[in-house]
C-alpha cells in the first residue's frame, strides 16, 4: 500500500478540523502545536482558541515564544495557570513524572474549555509519537474530549517540520524542549528554586550556543551536567571561565561537561532495567 503524500496527509487534516467545530489548541509554542494552531484557525476561525498552561515548568523564553506566535498567527490566546508544585505526587519525581504533569495539564485545559462550550482540546503528538516511549499517551486516553489531528493525520515530526517552513513558522527549526522539571533525577523533589537555576543557566548557555543547539542542564544536587552536541562542545570549552561563572552564579557549585554528549532522557539511563525505564524524555 502506497503511503499517502504529505499533501494528501495535509487535507485529511484540514478536513478533520473543519468537522470539530469549536476547538482549543493544547499551544505550546513548539513545532507541533505550532503548526496545529496555524491549520486550526485557518480551518475554524474564530472556533479555534489556543490555551498555554501558564506554570513553574514553562521557561520565559518559552512563554515568549507562545505570545509571539500566536500574535503572529492571529489567535484567540488564552493563559491559564496552573501550579504542578502544589501536587505531592509531582513534586515527588517519580519515574512517571511526565505521566502525572500530563494528566495535570490536560485536565485543567479540557475543563477550562468546556466550561466555555468548547467540545474538543487539541493536542500535538504526530506520527512518530505512536512509535516512542510517551508517559503522556496513557494521560491522553483518561482524559476526555481530547484528539491529536496531527497524529490521526499521519503526520510525522518531519512533515510537520517541512510544512511549518513551507508556511514560514519560525518554529519549523525549533529544538525540542521538555519542561525544566526533566533536568533532574528522579527522586529529587521538585523545587521552585531548582527550576529557576535550571531556567537561568540554560538561558546563558542559550546565549552563547549556535542557534537551534541541543543542549540541556541536568542538576544533580549542587553539581550541574550539560549536555551538548558534539559541533557545539569547543564553543562551551572556549568559553569555559565565563561558563563556569554563570553557573556558579545560578547556584551551582560544580559545572561538568558531559564526554558523552547530548541525548534525550538520559537520565532515565540511571533506572533499573526492571523498572520499565522510559527510552524517551526530555
């Protein structure tokens, strides 16, 4: 069987968001919900309405990112807060962490919409979603009233990146970004204060990174672990006084790179096979 085009794949989309009716976009700001927020409001209109969880978890420049793109885009854009440190459960970081933030998250979205007479919440996961390891598949599933367009589509990460440069999104380049919280081992109680050295060291290293560098921060204890693509490492060994500084500055007492480089949930490398480790994270 022929596997459908990125144009056929395209349309099946359109049409499925036409037959929603009224939606809310799950919008982050990132390449996924990006591109669903831009077909939504083609297709709907006015009965599309993007909804960012405001919270400890979303970075400002990712706040940023949201605001801008959905000024861009035109959108009705809502932000509703939400406090994931007020539930024990999450603050315990448990290796299903993602799983208990999703739910979270979902639930306060799919709640705030209804009671605005809005049926659907639309999420981001594509094609390539249904393959990996997703904690927030199974949140997905219990919470109602809740689809993912780009996945029932067919569109992968890919294609969803292609079509965002075809559009002129700015995020169809983006890096991925999970939230702050996947920067520290599982156990660590999640803190308000480790999440803030954690957003500011990133930050500077932001700064000095080629943009659309991979790179992230992991926080054990006072010791700090960046991770980084291999092309990107003499940048950070170039400037490793300034580096150390910021570091130091955020709060952290030790700044290490890691020889192995960047690689997504690598801290689930620390699990026990027997624990069913996650293979993907942030």
């Amino acid at each position: 069987m022929t596997e459908p085009t990125t144009e056929k794949k395209l349309e099946v989309l359109k049409g499925l968001l036409r037959g929603l009716g009224r939606a809310a976009v799950a919008f982050s700001g990132g390449v996924d919900s990006a591109l669903l927020a831009a077909a939504a409001h083609d297709a709907l209109g006015d009965g599309c309405v993007a909804v960012t969880v405001d919270s400890p978890l979303l970075a400002a420049d990712e706040r940023e990112d949201a605001l801008s793109l959905a000024r861009t885009l035109g959108l009705r854009h809502f932000l509703i807060e939400l406090d994931e440190l007020s539930d024990p459960a999450f603050v315990a970081n448990p290796p299903d962490r993602c799983y208990v933030c999703k739910r979270m998250r979902l639930a306060r979205m799919a709640d705030w919409a209804r009671e605005r007479g809005i049926p659907w919440l639309l999420d981001g996961s594509n094609a390539d979603d249904a393959h990996d390891y997703r904690p927030g598949a199974r949140a997905l599933a219990e919470v109602e009233a809740v689809r993912s367009p780009l996945l029932e589509a067919g569109l992968t990460k890919a294609e969803v990146r292609a079509l965002s440069r075809e559009r002129g999104l700015f995020t169809w380049n983006k890096p991925a970004k999970a939230c702050l919280a996947s920067r520290l081992p599982y156990g660590e109680p999640v803190t308000r204060s480790g999440l803030a050295r954690i957003e500011s060291a990133e930050r500077f290293l932001a700064a000095i990174l080629p943009r659309g560098a991979q790179f992230r921060v992991r926080a054990h204890g006072d010791l700090a672990r960046i991770e980084t693509e291999a092309q990107d490492a003499p940048s950070l060994l170039g400037a490793a006084p300034r580096v150390h500084e910021a570091l130091r500055g955020a709060g952290f007492r030790f700044v290490t790179l890691d020889l192995k480089g960047y690689r997504m949930g690598s801290l689930n490398e620390a699990l026990p096979a027997s624990a069913g480790a996650p293979t993907k994270g942030g």
